[in-house]
C-alpha cells in the first residue's frame, strides 16, 4: 500500500513514512494510492465482527504485513486497547424512537481520540524501537486531542510531545487533563489565542522541511492517515450494528450523523463509504458553520472570528460530505434536555449536535425511515457546564473530580510573543537532549 500527497507534488511513501510525516513535504496530506474495494461478501462477513477485529482487519489492509505481520498488528491493537473502561471498546446504545448513539469515549481521557490515537502511539513506537530513532510530535488542539495524544504518548523515552492548547477555550476538565501531565516528555503551551490561530505557529514550524526533517518532527493532529485509518472502524461498526438486515439487494443503507470540527471523523466515513460501504453521511456542526455551508452552497469562506461554542471542540473553521446541519447552543442544550427526559441518558454538547438532527428527521413526517447512527465523541462528564447549561446534573467520575487536586504545569504564549520562534526552541531543546542521551544513554 502506497500514500501520496493530495497536492501531488511529494514522492509517494509507505504507512511507516506517512504515519511520521503528517503533512507531506508539499504541503497537502498524505493519502493512499488506492482504495480497496470490499464486496458484498467481505462486508457480511465483518458483520459479525467486533470493534477490535473490525480495526485489526482495516489496518491490515492499510499498513502490509511487510512493515508489521499480522500477529504484531493484533498485538499492537489490543495493547492500544487495553486501558478501555468498556470491554467493547466501543458501546452502541439504543434509546427511544429509533435514537441510536454510538458511545466512542471509553478511553483514557473520555474522548473518541482515545480510539485512534492509543493506536497511532502504539504503531510509532513499534518502528522507533526497530529503528533507533526519537520524533517529537507537535500538536495543536482545540479541547480533546491534545490530552488523548498526551496520554498516549506520555513517558515513552523515544517520542517528546508539544501541545499548544487555546488557555481558557477548552473545557476546565480538557485542561486539566492535559496540564496536569507531568511527565518529562510533555509540554504543554497555553496560547492566547483560539485553535485557529494557534495552528498558525505550527504551520510555520512545518513548513521549513529542513528544521522537520533535521528534529524528526511530526504531528498527530487529525492530517494524521494513521488517525483516519482507526476512525474509519466507526462507520463499519455504526452500519453492521444498525443495518436492519445484510440479505437484502443492494445492501440497505444507513446513516451516520457525525459531529466535527477539523473534519477528520467526516474524512474517515467518506474513505470507508468509498470502500463501498453503504453509509449516508451527515455533517453535524455548531453556529462555527463553515463545513454546513460548504456543503450547502459551496461557501467556503471564512467567518471574521471563530465563536466560542458549548461544544467547544468544534470551535473551528478551517476543515474539508452529503447532508449536513448546524445547531445554535440554545438547540444544543435543547437537545440534551430532550434526550435526558426520554431515555435519562446525558449526552455531550458535541453528541448534542447530531442527536439534534434525528430529532429533526424524526419530527419532519415526510422523511424517510431509514436506520440511523449518531457517533457520540466524547462523555458528557467532560463537559459539566454545558450540562448545568441544559438544566440537567453532571454526574462526574471520581477520576476526573481528582484532576482538580494534582499539580499543573503549563508554559504561556502571549498575545505580542513570538510563537513560531518559542516553538522552534522548545524543538530544538529537546533534540539536544536526546542527542545527549543517545551519546550518554545511562544518563
């Protein structure tokens, strides 16, 4: 299997070379050559499997056993799994009035990035360990990805990470979660700014390729193929779980309403329904509306500023479907106190946005009955104040309620500070010393 840029201009590489890399060398993102098409056997034949098996068998077809056979892969994949709350990994609920709502928050931080990036951290480190080498990973996060690639990368002698979070933007619980962190190989900057505009710095720091090629940078953001490629289980798992029946012909369809921000979740159900999955996907986004009017008019302009939201992880514009829909914090909230009435089941305010749209199509008497998924991308107890916001109780884990008593460690990048020069040294600082430990490796 073989990855190439979506700007064309890059040498084409294998997964080891696009998992390191994030954005290509040309600037545009790494994606395969080729698509495998499943046929109507394959997928029957996955229906009966679990979320685990589902993503060993997706990973198997988008790594080759040439780089890691088959029993390492399953090794490596349970290992990502291991640390899960449920012993599904994944959960789907089914609540009343045909509301289904796939749980992906079962992991360390409560969050659906736990999914792909306890993976990605377990593929990195089985090649830096075969090959001797240390990376620093960069990223920039808007709420949940930095504390999932924190927990997932944290202690590991061979990889640094950096993680720019916008101060006072994420969730308190979102921050703690990743300052609280104090492990040697993690650093974490608070910006002054929104997840906008703290892309900007490492943007810059990307763009030099010989400063990324010199400190073996890279990023886990949601350019990340390895990310994608785990996120693409959802969709298959979301269809077997809510399909009424794989004997009919074609293969009946369903819909999955997915809530994103920088669009990777979306990226991973179009790639799986271009596989052939028979998926009808819909885009679900807060009042930061930029994918719903790029889908419903071609739009692709961007707002002067980026609204803070309740479903802050959204509070994006820049991202990349077939029907999509944006809901205000007031139907957000709306929505919550909906579902908690019908079924006492607490959703996030990111679930919210796409639990909103089937209670649209289920009041709208002219649509149709198709089967339908809402993925759910994070717990609700990571986001209390929207819940006090709906009028309902947080009900918040002992784990997290500890979060408020541990030590914090957090370097700020102010307003008039240069970002793009801090981040350069920080980078710089930790390639000197792992090439002190290489040197002196009982230091």
């Amino acid at each position: 299997m073989w990855y190439t840029s979506t700007r064309g201009v890059a040498p084409r590489v294998n997964f080891e070379g696009a998992l390191f890399s994030g954005y290509a060398p040309d600037g545009g993102l790494y994606v395969p050559e080729e698509l495998p098409q499943l046929d109507r056997e394959t997928l029957c034949r996955w229906s009966t499997l679990s979320y685990r098996s589902l993503v060993k068998e997706l990973c198997a077809l988008f790594i080759g056993l040439e780089l890691i056979p088959r029993h390492d892969l399953n090794d490596l994949i349970d290992q990502a799994f291991s640390r899960f709350r449920h012993r599904d990994v994944v959960h789907l609920c089914r609540l009343k009035n045909g509301l289904n709502v796939l749980e992906l928050w079962h992991g360390a931080t409560y969050a659906f990035k736990d999914l792909s990036l306890s993976c990605t951290a377990q593929f990195l480190q089985y090649f830096l360990q075969k090959r001797k080498k240390h990376v620093t990973i960069v990223v920039g996060t808007s709420g949940d990805t930095g504390s999932a690639s924190i927990e997932s990368v944290q202690g590991c002698k061979n990889m640094d990470i950096i993680v720019l979070l916008p101060k006072g933007r994420c969730t308190k619980i979102q921050e703690l979660q990743m300052t609280t962190v104090l492990k040697e190989n993690v650093h974490v900057f608070g910006v002054e700014g929104n997840s906008d505009e703290l892309d900007e710095p490492i943007k810059a720091v990307f763009a030099d390729v010989p400063f990324v090629q010199r400190h073996n940078l890279m990023s886990l953001n949601s350019i990340n193929w390895s990310r994608v490629l785990v996120q693409m289980a959802h969709h298959f798992f979301a269809y077997f779980q809510c399909a009424p029946s794989l004997d009919t012909h074609p293969l009946p369809p369903v819909e999955v309403v997915v809530p994103t921000g920088a669009g990777g979740n979306l990226a991973a159900g179009c790639i799986a329904q271009k596989m052939g999955l028979p998926i009808r996907l819909v885009v679900a986004v807060n009042s930061n509306d930029i994918i719903h009017r790029t889908v419903q008019k071609g739009d692709f302009s961007l707002c002067e500023v980026v609204k803070p939201t309740l479903a802050s992880a959204m509070d994006i514009q820049l991202s990349e479907a077939v029907t999509s829909g944006s809901v205000s914090d007031e139907a957000i909230t709306q929505t919550m106190g909906r579902c908690w009435e019908e079924n006492q089941y607490l959703l996030c305010p990111h679930s919210a946005t796409a639990v909103n749209y089937h209670y649209q199509q289920t009041n709208n008497r002219q649509s149709s009955n198709i089967s339908r998924c809402c993925l759910a991308p994070a717990s609700a107890a990571k986001f209390p104040e929207a819940v006090k916001a709906a009028g309902l109780t947080p009900q918040t884990p002992a784990e997290i309620l500890a979060l408020e008593h541990k030590e914090t460690r957090c370097i700020p990048m102010r307003r008039g500070d240069d970002w793009i020069q801090m981040l350069r040294n920080t980078i710089e600082g930790l390639s000197q010393r792992w090439e002190g430990c290489a040197v002196n490796p009982s230091e």
